[in-house]
C-alpha cells in the first residue's frame, strides 16, 4: 500500500505512466505510433545494410561518381517544405478550418510528388548510364534503402488523397482528424527517415 | 452547456499545435540542413573524417528538433508510452546499427589474407 502512496504522488519519475493508471481514451494515435517504430527498425535493418555495403563497388561508380548533391538539396527542400505546410493543415484543423486545411494538404501532396518526381528522375539517370542496383552491393543496398523511402512516400501521397476525397465528403468529423494526425506523424516521420538518408547516403557518399 | 463543450475538447485527441511552434522547427531544421550541405558541397575541411562527424552531429540534433516541433514528442502524449517505445527502438536501432557495422568490420579485417 505504501508503494501504491508512493506511486501516486508522482516522484517515482517523469513517465506518467508510472504515476497513474493510463487508459488510452482511443488507441489509434498510440497504436499508430507503434507501427512508426517498427517501420523505423525496417529503416534500421536498411541503413545497416547500406552502412555495411557502402564501400563494396566491385569496380563500380562510387557516390562520389553518381550523386548529384545540387539535386539531393533540391530534394531535402522540398521534403521540408512539405513538412511546414502539413503542419499549417493541422493548425487550419485546429481552427475547424475545412477549406483551409485541404488547400495546405493539397500543396503538401504536391511538394511530395515533386521529391518523387526528382527521385524518379535520379533513378533513371543512374540506371541509364549502368549505375543501376545490379551493378555493384553498394548500389543494391542504395537502391533498397532510397527506393523503399520513395516507396513510403508514394503511399503516404495516395492516403493523402484519399483524405482530401474523405474530407470533401464528410468534413472535419471525429474520424478525419484522426486520421489526419496519423499522416502528419507518418509524414514528418519520414522527413525524420529522409535526415538519415541525405546525410549518411548522399553527403557522406559523395565524399568518396 | 459549457461543460459539454469542454467535454468534446477533451475528446479531440491529439497534440495541441501552434503556429511558432512549426515556424521555430522549420528555421531550425533549414539552418541544420543548409550547413551540413555547404559544408561537403563547399569542402570546408580538408579531412573527410572530420566533416562526417560534424554532419552526423547536425543530424542527430535535426532528428530532435523534428521529433519535438512536428512530431510534439514529450514525456506526458499518451501517459508516456509513446516516449517509452520511442527509446526501446532506438536501443534496438543503436544495437542494430552499431552491432552490424562493428560485427561485419572485423569479419573483413580478419580475412584469411588469400581471399582478400
């Protein structure tokens, strides 16, 4: 019992939890967050990998040779600007503004179809002039590691629609601001993935 | 009335957002972007070492900064859990990163010599 006094008053540490009983009033947005840290580890094992591998040309490019840094900055700013405008979404949600808020996703699905649309390009210069996954373990591991980020994005541009289709129809309901504060952490998670990407991928690559 | 009211503010879930918030995360991160590229693209040291150790430092504090203005990251969201899951994977991406690298270094160090 005295443990129990002793629990309650807090001092045990800055977790709540440890503090209280939690009951989660709805456990999506929890739940959510779980699947990002798994997703995270998927990230992980790929970066070891690369990490591992990144030296392995088999007489191939390096990334000093393929890497086009003006491109990556182009890239990373249109990532972050991306990340600003889904957060001015959520403060026009905050606001219940309906109009307001599908015009800043709209522009941030755009920003993100244009980072795809660089990657894309990338890609095809890099295939084209034989700098393509089968090459070299280096650039195996670079395309998994760059491609399944693409490929997060990709998805999280087609949820994105499917919000603005479901926020047209059904408003600012109960159900769309949850799910919109599911993208807005899947999105700026993977900014969070994309800071790892430019720094150990392109910048310390082309280094080499 | 009121009380109603104040009920369904409760049930809106989800951090609270706010303007300066986003905009002080935002200038941040541009500043621990725009350095780190200058300073490759400018080769402003002259050791590669050096400058991978720098970059990976303005990583490391971007990360927080997006993890604290856009992702609203504290130890209260959800009772705690979400900071408690939060550092059980990054223990497991610190153990995976540096145990891959470490592990797979000296497989290469140690070739028998023939084979290299």
């Amino acid at each position: 019992m005295s443990q129990t006094a002793a629990l309650n008053t807090g001092e045990t540490g800055k977790f709540d939890f440890l503090a209280k009983d939690y009951h989660a009033p709805n456990g999506t947005l929890l739940g959510f967050w779980l699947y990002l840290m798994s997703d995270c580890l998927i990230f992980a094992a790929l970066f070891a990998t690369y990490g591992v591998l990144s030296q392995s040309y088999a007489g191939g490019p390096t990334g000093g040779d393929v890497f086009d840094l003006p491109l990556v900055a182009l890239n990373t700013a249109f990532l972050l600007f991306s990340s600003i405008t889904y957060g001015f979404a959520m403060l026009q949600m905050q606001q219940k503004k309906l109009a307001g808020t599908m015009i800043w996703l709209a522009i941030t699905g755009l920003l993100g179809l244009s980072f795809l649309a660089v990657e894309l390009y990338e890609f095809y210069h890099m295939i084209h002039i034989g700098a393509g996954p089968q090459r070299s373990a280096f650039l195996s591991s670079f395309f998994t590691l760059v491609g399944t980020h693409g490929l997060h994005v990709t998805f999280g541009i087609i949820w994105l629609c499917t919000l603005l289709v479901q926020l047209s129809k059904h408003g600012l309901i109960a159900a769309n601001r949850r799910r919109l504060f599911c993208l807005s952490m899947f999105w700026h998670f993977l900014d969070v993935i994309w800071i790892g990407v430019f720094t150990v991928v392109y910048l310390m690559g082309s280094m080499t | 009335m009121s009380e109603h009211e104040h009920h369904d503010h409760h049930e809106d879930e989800g951090p609270h957002a706010s303007f300066s918030g986003y905009m002080i995360g935002f200038m941040a991160s541009v500043v621990l972007t725009a350095i780190p590229f200058w300073l490759v693209m400018g080769d402003v040291f002259a050791s590669p070492g050096a400058t991978a150790l720098v970059i990976l430092g303005f990583a490391a504090v971007q990360i927080l900064v997006h993890m604290i203005y856009f992702l609203h990251m504290n130890f209260h969201s959800e009772g705690g859990w979400n900071m408690l899951s939060l550092l059980f994977t990054a223990v497991l991406l610190f153990i995976t990163l540096f145990g891959s690298l470490w592990v797979m270094y000296h497989m290469n160090v140690n070739m028998m010599p023939g084979m290299m």
